[in-house]
C-alpha cells in the first residue's frame, strides 16, 4: 500500500505539476543572485521539467498539454523575475536617495554651523561696541539757544555768534529731499 500510494502520487505530481518545484528555485536564485542567473536556472529547470515530468517522459517531444503546461511555466518564470529585477531596480535607486538624502543634511547641518558662527560673530561685534560706548565718556553739552544764554552775551536772532550747533548744508538737504521722494514715490514699473 505505501509503495502503491507513492507511486501514484509522484505520476500524479508528475503528470499535473510538472513545473512546481522549479518556481521557488527561480524565485530565490534572481532574488539572491540576480537577473541573468534566475533566468538561467529558469531555462535548465524549464527543460528538466520537460525531459523528466512532462509526457512522454524520457524526451523533449510536444503534446497539446505539454506545450499548455510549458507556455504556463514561461509565463510564470518570467513575471517572476521581471517582478523580481523591478524590486532590484526600485531598491538601488531608494540607497541612491537615501546617499543623496544623507548628503543634503550633512549640508544643511554645515549651513546650519556656519550660520550660527557668523551670527554668534555678529553679537559679539555688537556686544564690544555696546561695551565700549558704554565705558566712554558722557557726550559735551550742546551749546543753548540765544534766549536761555546768559545776558551780556552776543545777541543773534535765534542763536549767539559763538553757537557752535551744526548747521545742515544745502548738500545735507538735496540728498534728504532725493531719498524722501524716491521713498514717498516708487519709479513706475
């Protein structure tokens, strides 16, 4: 009995399934060595299959059912590595973006760095100019107008002679006007 029932078993495997142990072989050896060698043992297991499991055994010739089965083990093996190569593909360009991802923040990190030293430089450029203005001396008085002078002193319309209050030049006063008006009013564009 068993021997009768391992007998049917293998004709039974070996007449419907011709081709089903040869699908993992494929699908590991392209997924862990690569297109052409999955598709070489593709092929030897293609014909293996053809010489040993398929009838009439013992020989490569043709029936409807063998050319069936054959075209089936085709198609299969070869959506298997296609499928297989694609997933390859996809994973080399993911380690491509995630090299050029890594690079992208080592250089935002040194933007980062640079930036915080020049603005750390900057402060501190400011905080030795506050410093030193505030250990130099108070600034002189300004001298008072006519009116708050003392009497005795030279009398002038608005301020005495020995003021010494700057007085704004013409120059001064055409380049305030020129930043007024090209602040007040934009130039058409």
């Amino acid at each position: 009995m068993p021997s009768g029932f391992a007998t049917s078993s293998t004709t039974s495997c070996r007449a419907d399934f011709p081709y089903l142990t040869f699908f993992p072989a494929v699908i590991i050896t392209t997924f862990l060595a690569g297109t052409a060698p999955g598709a070489l043992v593709g092929i030897l297991g293609g014909l293996a299959a053809w010489y040993f499991f398929i009838p009439p055994f013992d020989s490569f010739g043709l029936t409807g059912g063998s050319l069936l089965a054959l075209a089936f083990y085709v198609f299969i093996v070869a959506v298997d590595i296609a499928l297989i190569h694609w997933m390859h593909v996809a994973l080399d360009r993911l380690t491509i973006e995630k090299e050029a991802t890594a690079r992208y923040a080592n250089e935002r990190d040194l933007l980062f760095r640079e930036l915080q030293h020049r603005v750390s430089n900057n402060l501190a450029v400011v905080s030795a100019l506050l410093t030193r203005r505030l250990a130099s001396p108070p600034p002189r008085r300004r001298p008072q107008p006519c009116s708050r002078r003392p009497p005795g002193s030279a009398s002038c319309p608005r301020y005495s002679a020995s003021c010494t209050i700057p007085v704004a030049r013409a120059s001064t006063w055409r380049l305030i006007c020129r930043n007024s008006a090209r602040i007040s009013w934009p130039p058409p564009g």
